[in-house]
C-alpha cells in the first residue's frame, strides 16, 4: 500500500521535511546547508525500526534529530564529492553501530575525506537491508567512478519501483561531467541501459539535490541529453 497522498519531494534547506510512506518503509527527505541544497534520505522499516541513511550530506544535528534514538543500521554514501558526505563523521560517531556503504571504486576517497571506515565497499547488485526491505545496488560511472544508486522495486512494499540516483540523474538532465567528453558518454551510456531500459515510466526517482522525477517524464528527452552534451 502507498500512502502518498501529500508527497510532492519539494524540500528547502530549514524546511519541513516531506514524508512517504511505502507500506512498510518510510521515506524521510529533507534538504540541508543553503548553499548547496543537498537532499538526505532517512529510510524507515516499520517492522523492525530499523534506519538507513542515504547521503549525511550536511548539518548532521539535524539528521541526528530526525534519527533519534532509533538503530541506524547503514548509511549510503552515494558518491564521493565532499558535499555529500560533511556529515558522516558526526553521524557515524553518533551511531558507532552503522555500517558506512560505498561503491567500490569510490570508497578510498570517501575515507581520505572524512576520516570514517567505509565497513561495505558495493557494487552492482549487491543489496542494502532496510529492516525487512531490500535496495538493490545500480552502478552508474560518469559524475564519479564509484557513484551508485538504490532501488526499492519489490511489489509487496510499492507497486512501482523507487530510486534514489544521488548525482547520476536529474528531472532535466545526468549528473555534471565537468566539461570531460567521455565521462559525459559513460555516464549516459549507463543511465540509459541501467535504468531506462530496465525501470517503467512510473518509477519515482530521489536525486541528490532539488525534487524528485519519474523516468517516463524523462524518457523522452534522452536524445536531447545526448546531442547538447550534457
């Protein structure tokens, strides 16, 4: 059952965050530090209470606060640049029992970074336990050599697949390349086979900043993409 009535993933640094619910899971969105507007998930299994975290990106009082005293079991870093990872530190020492997940390809420099252990180093396929839910790990090179992305598409918890795409995927666009031609080619490359042509249009994505997006509405936009090159 979806419980989604008044989720629209439209959040705002020292905004309210915006909850759904999923069955079972809980998602928690809440946008941190003004500058950069990062989005943190919170992910809740109401069987077990058990918490993963997707990207501590910043203000990691805050995410402590909406954490509580509840067991953080993971927390996702889903790629390496420095503005998603300002509050894992925090965040771990808080919570000494979370495992930090990385794709493998991007853990050593999470680690030189912050200074915390990357305890699970994924990569395509591999899964992430939400309680009794399971997110399945999607490896997208391109906006970072180890970026990855997380999908819930179990038909008992939703009847459509969710995705959270940390920098890979925009409602507009992939992830910023910098100007490098042949990551441009790789990332698209990998969006378009990992996620395009495997998810329905009716899969909801989380990305890393600004709202959320569905794949059907950027379907048609892929040659577009691919022809301004970015």
């Amino acid at each position: 059952m979806v419980n989604d009535h008044t989720y629209t993933g439209d959040v705002s640094p020292g905004g309210t965050p915006d909850v759904r619910t999923l069955g079972s899971l809980t998602i928690t969105k809440v946008a941190v530090d003004p500058e950069m507007s990062n989005n943190c998930y919170l992910l809740h299994c109401g069987e077990t209470d058990e918490l993963v975290l997707v990207d501590a990106a910043a203000e990691p009082e805050r995410l402590l606060g909406l954490i509580g005293d509840r067991s953080l079991t993971s927390v996702v870093t889903t790629h390496q640049h420095w503005d998603h990872h300002r509050g894992l530190a925090a965040v771990v020492a808080a919570h000494p029992g979370a495992t930090v997940v990385a794709g493998a390809p991007d853990a050593d420099a999470i680690e030189e970074q912050t200074g915390v252990r990357v305890g699970r180093r994924v990569g395509d396929g591999d899964k992430v336990a939400v309680g009794t839910c399971d997110l399945q790990v999607v490896a997208i090179a391109g906006h970072t050599p180890g970026s990855i992305c997380l999908l819930l598409d179990d038909g008992q918890v939703a009847p459509t697949p969710h995705l959270f795409t940390g920098d890979s995927l925009f409602p507009g666009g992939v992830g910023n390349t910098f100007g490098d031609a042949d990551a441009f080619v790789q990332l698209l490359g990998e969006v378009e086979t990992k996620l395009f042509d495997r998810l329905p249009d009716e899969t909801w994505f989380y990305p890393g900043h600004g709202n959320d997006g569905r794949i059907g509405d950027e379907r048609p936009h892929l040659a577009e993409w691919r022809e301004r090159g970015w």
